[in-house]
C-alpha cells in the first residue's frame, strides 16, 4: 500500500480500497467486538476507533483484546497491539474462550474466491494435490466464519475473485443454502455483509444467496453483471453508496501515514 | 532440569533426522537462529510443525530438511507468498513435501490435547470445509452429553519443540512475556523441549502476563540473543519489516536463495538486511 502522503498529493480523491475501507468501518457504527486481521480490516477498524466509535473492542488473532495501536499494525502479533491491549491472552485461549464461545460481535474475512453462499477459499487455486498456486491456508478464517455472531466479507469482484464453485472450501459462508449452518451447529450468523470495490452485498433472508444491494457511486449494474460469472441477485430498491466524505478521507490519511513511523 | 549448553551442542543433542519439531511463537518469540542451526547441521526427513510457518520455515523447507508440514497458515505476513514453501507444494522442490493443514483452531487444540495428556480435543469448526476430508487428524466425535457433534482433533505430541523467550535463569527455569502464543501448549506436548533465551539472568523481576516454564519440563536452555530475528522479541528487539519484505526477493529464485542460505546461514554472516 503507498503512503498516505504520497497519495494525497498524487489524488484529491479515492481510490477502490479507501471506498471499501471506509465502508467497512462504516459497518461497525455502534458495534462494540471486533476480531480483526492485517490489511484492509485492521485500517477499517482502526478508522472506526478514530471517528464514529472509539470504544470499539480491537481482538487481534495473536490474543491481543482490546488492542488501541497509534499507529497501524504490521503484523497480527505486533508489539504495539500487546502494549496498547486490555488484555494478552493466549492462542488457546483466544479461540476456544472468546472466539468459540460467540463473545466477537464482528470478524472480518478475506479469500481469494467466494462463491455465490459466501463461502470461501484461501487454501488453493487449482486441484489441491497439484495447485497451480498455493495459498496461505486457514489460519483463523474457519472459525471466525463458524463462530462470530457475524462476519463481514472484504474481497474484489471479479471473474478470478467470484466464482460458480470455489476450487477448495477453506471457510463456510451458507454452504449449499438455507440449513447447513444450523446442521453443522454453528452459532455465529455468517457473512451478513459482503464489501467489494463495486458495491455491497447482503445474504437474501431465504435463500441465503448474496444480493447485490448497493453501488458505489459510479458503478452501474451493467458493470457489477460483467464481474460476476453467475447471474448475480440485485435488490429492488439499489442504494448508491455515499462516497468517502472529506473528515473520513483525512482520518483515513491520517492513519495510513503512521504505517511509516 | 534443563542443562544450559550452547545451541549447536542442543541441536545436535536434541533434534535428530526423522524427528517431529514443532518451533512455535505466534508473531514473536520465534526460534529462527535455532532454524538457522538445524539448517547448519543438515538435519533431513523432518515433520516441522507450526501455526503460522514464516521465513525461517521458508528457509528449512528450501534446504530440504522437511519431509512433512503441519500448518495453520503459511505465508510472509504482511508481504504475501512463502516461495520455497510454494515451490516445494506446487513443484517438490528440493523435494516432496507432505503437507497436513489445520486451521490454526484446530491446531493449538491438537498441542492442548498434546499438553493435557488426552488423546484428543474437541471443537466447533471444520464442519463444511474442505479440511475435513483432506486432514486424517481431524474426525468427529458426539457429545455424550448433549448429543451434538463436534470436530475432534488428534493430540499432537512432537519429538521436540523449541520455543524462543526472553530469559532463563541459572537454574534453567525459563520467563517469557507478550504475545505468548501458543508456546506453553506445545512446549508441554513435547518429549523433549529447548527454549533459546535472549539473556541468562540471576532473578526474574516479575511481568504482567508473564509466563514461566518450569526448568523440570525443559531438557535445554541456549542463549541465542536476537534468536528471534528477523522478528522481535518484546524488551529486547524490534521487528526487521524490510528484511520481510526482502525476503520476497530473495526467495523467489532458487539460486539466489541457496547463495542466500550459503553466505548468511552456512557461513555464518550475520542476518542483517541491507
């Protein structure tokens, strides 16, 4: 990710990260748990603190709860995340007492494909014995998708981001429809908000199929159709996603300038 | 009681061809000058097992000395790829590698198992992903109580673990604080443990959060200052970003990796980045 300052230099505006940045810290108005990983969540977060919630609870994978950096984290394990935290608890401890138990209000999750149930893939493209490339894998993901009270998805639209079956399925989103969370006895609600550089998507609340429901201003369905290879659900009343406004860009610059420091 | 010794003489007393080692620290506290001495020695065939395999497993990994990978995630966090881990799964460079993944859930609960002395544990997760069906260790299992069913994970007892910690004192009894990660658990799950330290001292001062390892459950204390570096070691260093982020360079093609291995790990220069 470039500068802050350079950016602002280079462009008055934004470009599709802030937009999705912004959004999804505008997402967790209010919310008062959030189980957060490196990149783009972490910024999101960390804007959230910084304007519209302050007290919201930063929970780092590395057991860092209640986490309030000065700057943005490198790592999930930065030091600064440990002498900023409430609390350091340990791996064990962090999945099994406050991630299994339901007490993370919000997790945010990333993949290299998501399919039309918002399940995702971060393990493998291609045939897993053979892949063409190899992904990290897990870590985190399987249980914050089974067992956050809710998750949102930060992710690209596109042919090579959305696809009609995912090559391996690292994290559960819906499964196959309505049902498959309940039989597998997860707690957490699942993806309730899918964030891309074109807009916002949201399960339906019967078919659990991800419904296009906002635009970012500037993108228009025709475009959305042509980044996604299935025959993507629109919702009937669209909204237009405000775009950044000018205190959530400075904050947001303002932020990415303390990665140099 | 842990013998305090010098870390060649603990690897070679310790980690042998073949062996199962687990060399944890989640973000810190990471053994890589202990990695560094496997290399060295041309340890082979080894199982190595972590949460989060970083650089220096990209390092054990590009010089062959694994044979298998059990794993949460594996990548350069913050940078992107782990290219010898990629070239090893997608191409068996310089050999095959077997992997077993896990999430990092399922995982630390096979350490906790480990640790406890059960033969495994249990939790909610794996159900509808894909790692259920490629992971032997992993199974499901009824609650014998409520009737529901949950994800059962095998223990996790490996030969040896070795773990980085900021001190030790004469006695061999071992204090680390920060992020701690999982270090206890698989310390506990081992036969055989070693702790590199950042320093040997008289007395602990005490430290909120502060962990200790008692030296009857550890065979080998190593002073291996700046041991975890690259990464940190929280009171004494700070983590390398820029040699993470030249690791990507480095690592991408083989040659420039082994001359890499050769020049900063064979003979010894010191890791520093430019």
């Amino acid at each position: 990710m470039s500068t802050g300052a350079a950016r602002i230099e280079q462009s008055p505006g934004y470009d599709p990260d802030d937009m999705m940045i912004v959004a999804a810290a505008r997402a967790l108005r209010g919310r008062r748990v959030c189980f957060v990983g490196i990149g783009l969540p972490s910024t999101a977060a960390n804007l959230a603190r910084a304007t519209h919630t302050p007290d919201l609870v930063l929970v780092y994978e590395s057991g860092t709860i209640g986490a309030k950096p000065t700057r943005l984290p490198l790592s999930i394990g930065d030091g600064e995340l440990a002498e900023t935290a409430d609390s350091v608890v340990s791996v064990p401890e962090i999945f099994n007492y406050w991630v299994q138990a339901g007490r993370i209000e919000v997790g945010f999750l990333s993949a290299a494909q998501m399919d039309r149930y918002a399940n995702l893939n971060s393990t493998a493209i291609g045939d897993y014995d053979h892949p063409s490339v190899r992904l990290p894998g897990a870590g985190g993901a399987p249980e914050i998708a089974a067992s956050c009270r809710e998750v949102i998805v930060l992710i690209r639209q596109s042919h090579r981001t959305f696809v009609e079956r995912l090559d391996f399925r690292t994290s559960v989103g819906f499964g196959e429809g309505p049902g498959d969370r309940a039989r597998w006895g997860y707690r957490g609600a699942g993806p309730t908000l899918v964030i891309t550089d074109l807009g916002l998507l949201r399960p339906d609340p019967e078919t659990c199929e991800l419904t296009m429901t906002d635009l970012h201003r500037g993108v228009d369905v025709d475009r959305v159709r042509a980044a996604t290879p299935w025959d993507l659900a629109m919702a009937k009343d669209l909204k237009i996603t405000e775009p950044p406004s000018a205190e959530e860009l400075t904050r947001l610059r303002a932020l990415q300038a303390t990665q140099d420091r | 009681m842990a013998k305090i010794q010098g870390l060649a003489q603990a690897i070679e007393d310790l980690v042998h061809d073949g062996d199962c080692v687990a060399m944890e620290g989640f973000t810190h506290l990471i053994p890589v000058a202990a990695g560094h001495e496997i290399i060295r020695q041309g340890r082979k065939d080894l199982t190595l097992v972590r949460l989060t395999p970083d650089i220096v497993f990209d390092q054990l990994i590009g010089m062959g000395c694994a044979k298998k990978l059990v794993f949460g995630w594996g990548g350069n966090p913050g940078v992107g790829s782990l290219h010898r881990f990629r070239d090893a799964i997608e191409t068996g460079w310089p050999v095959p590698l077997e992997i077993e993944e896990h999430s990092h859930a399922g995982l630390t609960n096979r350490y906790v198992a480990g640790a406890s002395g059960l033969p495994f544990a249990i939790l909610r997760g794996y159900f509808g992903t894909g790692l259920m069906d490629r992971t032997e260790t992993v199974k499901t299992v009824q609650c014998p109580f409520t009737g529901e069913k949950l994800a059962a994970v095998a223990a996790l007892n490996p030969d040896v673990t070795i773990i980085h910690a900021q001190q030790a004192d004469r006695a061999g009894n071992v204090l680390m604080w920060g992020i701690t990660g999982v270090n206890k658990e698989a310390a506990l799950a081992a036969t055989r443990v070693l702790v590199t330290v950042e320093e040997i001292v008289d007395h602990f001062e005490p430290r909120p959060g502060g962990v200790v390892l008692p030296t009857w459950v550890i065979d080998a204390v190593a002073k291996a200052p700046a041991g975890a570096y690259p990464s940190y070691t929280s009171g004494y260093s700070d983590r390398d970003n820029a040699a993470y982020v030249a690791w990507d360079a480095v690592s991408r093609d083989r040659d420039t990796f082994r001359q890499w291995i050769e020049e900063h790990i064979v003979q010894g220069a010191p890791a520093v980045s430019s």
